[in-house]
C-alpha cells in the first residue's frame, strides 16, 4: 500500500472515529443522556434475559389479542382489492404455481416456519459475539420493530391471504400436510391467526440482511445476507401467508424503528458508540517523519 493509500486510509478512520463525549460533536447527539450511550461490552446472560422476556411478552400479548374474525376478514378482503387497483395482484397465480409442485410447497412451508427464527436469533449471536460495538443498537432496533409489529396486530387484525377462502388461495400447509410448520392447523389454533399486518417475517429478514450487509467484511456474505429478505418475500407470497401490502407494511416498520434508534442515540444503528474500541481493521502504520523533524 503506497502513501496515497495509508494517507487515505487514515483519514477514513480519522473520520470514522468521533470525539469521547458526544457533546464535542456537531450536530444531534441523541435524546438519551451520555451515561446510556456510552460504550459497554454486553454480557451474555443479560441479553439472554432480554430476549428471552422480551419473546414471551410479544408472545403472550399477541395471543392475547382478540382474533376479531370478521375484522379481520374484512381488512384482509380490503387489502385484496387495493391491490386490484394497484396492479398487485399477481401474487395468487404465484401462490397456484407453487402449490402444483409437492416438494417447492414444502420446502417454502419449512423456510417459512424456521429460517424466521434461525437467521434472526444467529444475527443477533454473530452481532454479539463479533461485532459487539453495535450490538445495542441493533438489538434497538429489532426489539422496537416487533413491539410496533405487536401494536399494529392490536389496531389493525389482519386476515391472511390464505383464510380467505373467497379469493382462491391455496394454504399450502393444509394441502401438503406440512409436519410441524407454525400454520399448521394444530399449531395455529395456540396463536393469533390474523396478524398478517405487517409482515414481521420481513421486518425481521430485513434486519438481519441490513446487519450482514453493514458488519460483515466479506462481499459474498454480504450478499448472501441480502438474498434472505429476497428469499423471505418468495416464502410468504408463494405460501399465501401474506399480501405484498404486508410485506411494504413490515420494511415501513422497520424504517420507522430504525429512525427510533437514531432519535435515542444520536447516530445509525450500525455506528459504534463514540467511545467504543476500534473493532474495525488494524491501524494504518504512523506516516513516516521527514528528515528534519526527526532532529527536532
């Protein structure tokens, strides 16, 4: 790496790396006091807690909503003819086309059912482990987007493409008997069926390829992280588990939370507190002192 190269990469980091207390910088700093935003390693069991009641109370409040069966059908219908005057409406022949192959149904069904969990809960692992500096923010911003999630259900019940049996979408749960998937009809009847809107598979499959996207060093992994919300949007169309109004729903949500974040802190989600450790790459070398400095 030549001078240019070292010079440039030092004052990217100059830059990177904001003054220790965020009143020496300009601009907005964040609602919170300087105490709650300073740098702190999180610990394990903590964040385990967190998570873990922080799930159950989502939870509980969200099978604790009224279904509201008939408000629910009517918002789902609504929803089906706004798409109409969109142009949306494609999605039901997609939801045919993946209900004629046994194998492409399953397979989304088990998708569906586990890489919701799966992807999120090892985001938030990888974050913690390796990417600790922006580990709250994050974090910020997934438990707000689902606490928003649980409020909408509450305001707004909404009925899934596949329980409306007047506009010929296909459960493909139902059809294939798929073991296990959480639309099961066994499973299903535990939790609030009519919570479609938004779409928190998105919201959540968003975040986790914005955390990759943003932390991970390698181009590939990086990409492989934005293909899950892409591949999270085939899942839930194709399945009739949600309209595509449910999905721009779940990425409205999730901008709001992030603007949330910003509001609390003062900075993106994925920017490390101003006093936390350089986890980033190793220090460029000190550029090299001229001949007649050195005799200074």
């Amino acid at each position: 790496m030549g001078p240019w190269d070292d010079m440039m990469a030092a004052m990217s980091q100059t830059l990177e790396r904001p003054s220790a207390h965020p009143e020496t910088r300009a601009g907005f700093s964040g609602l919170l006091p300087w105490r709650m935003l300073r740098w702190r390693r999180p610990v394990w069991w903590q964040e385990i807690g967190i998570i873990v009641v922080g799930y159950w109370l989502y939870t509980l409040g969200r099978n604790a909503i009224p279904e509201q069966e008939s408000i629910a059908r009517r918002h789902g219908r609504g929803i089906e003819h706004l798409q109409d005057l969109l142009h949306l409406n494609w999605e039901r022949a997609f939801n045919h086309f993946v209900a004629t192959t046994e194998w492409v149904a399953q397979a989304l069904d088990y998708y569906y059912s586990t890489m919701h969990f799966i992807m999120s809960i090892g985001v938030m692992v990888w974050l913690f482990a390796r990417r600790s500096h922006v580990y709250r923010g994050a974090r910020t911003v997934l438990v707000t987007t689902t606490l928003l999630g649980l409020l909408l259900f509450t305001l707004y019940p909404t009925a899934p493409p596949r329980l409306l049996a007047n506009f010929d979408y296909v459960d493909t749960v139902a059809k294939f008997h798929t073991w296990g998937s959480l639309a099961d009809p066994d499973i299903a009847q535990h939790s609030n069926q009519y919570a479609a809107m938004p779409s928190l598979h998105i919201a959540w499959a968003l975040w986790s390829g914005i955390a990759i996207f943003m932390c991970a060093r390698r181009t590939w992994v990086r990409i492989l992280g934005l293909a899950h919300p892409a591949a999270t949007l085939v899942v839930i169309l194709g399945t009739a588990n949600h309209f595509i109004l449910d999905a721009v729903a779940g990425a409205f949500v999730l901008a709001v939370a992030f603007g949330c974040q910003w509001i609390l802190s003062g900075h993106g989600a994925f920017v490390a507190p101003v006093d936390a450790p350089d986890f980033g790459l190793p220090d460029p070398e000190l550029p090299h002192l001229h001949h007649k400095q050195r005799q200074l």
